[in-house]
C-alpha cells in the first residue's frame, strides 16, 4: 500500500482511478461523494494534479503529516474541496466525516438523483509495521 509497489503515485499514475466505481456509478446517472483517508500518500499535488474523477464532491484527506499519523491525523485533518482547495479540520475524525455526510445527503436528496456516499476513516488502521499491536 505503499510506493513503490503502491500507493497513490502508482494507483494514479496506472489510472486505476479512471476505471474505478465512482466512475461507472456517475457513467449510471449517481452522485457520488468521498470524504476521508483516499490511498496511502494522496497529497495535495496529487489533489492537483490526479483528482480522482467521478464525484460530485470529493473531500479526501491529504497526506500531509504521514510520520505525524498517529499524533494529530485524528483529531487534525487537511481535506481536499474538490482538490481545488484544503481546509484544515480540528475535530476528530470520525465526527467531521459524520458532519460531511449529512451535507452530502442534503445535497443528494436536493439534486433528486441516486446517490453514493463513502466515507473511509483512518482509523481502525496499524502503524505501519509487521509488528502486532499490544
């Protein structure tokens, strides 16, 4: 999961985001929103750069602090608006893609069309190592 056998450079540079289910989900007619941890090392160049297509709104979670995982990405996130923007989040978590899925069902239900909604905590989530967790 992570480079260089993967990880975001090799899923985005492969375009394995280009033929994904968001894409053939938006090809049927659905909206579809993400909000959380994407794939292992999505930075904001990648946001940039490889925005993964297929979404209406897109709020993944920018690889920014991946040492500091552990410390801060819980209770501290930078999010990706439609990788056009970040914002800097300071709630845990769970709690802040609790908040971004009641919008995205708002705007689903305004929209009137099928909808999709993923939402991908870090946590649960190891650190890392081949070591288990005590």
């Amino acid at each position: 999961s992570r480079a260089p056998n993967g990880g975001a450079k090799k899923f985005l540079d492969l375009g394995w985001h280009r033929d994904a289910l968001p894409v053939w989900l938006a090809q049927a007619g659905y909206n579809n929103y993400y909000t959380g941890k994407y794939v292992n090392g999505f930075t904001e160049v990648h946001a940039r750069t490889q925005c993964p297509p297929g979404y209406r709104l897109f709020d993944g979670m920018v690889d920014t602090a991946w040492f500091n995982l552990f410390t801060n990405w819980f209770t501290e996130a930078t999010y990706t608006k439609n990788c056009t923007a970040t914002e800097v989040v300071k709630q845990y978590q769970t709690w802040t893609m609790r908040d971004k899925a009641m919008e995205y069902i708002d705007d689903a239900v305004a929209q009137g069309k099928p909808w999709f909604i993923q939402l991908a905590p870090v946590a649960p989530h190891d650190q890392g190592s081949t070591k288990m967790a005590l």
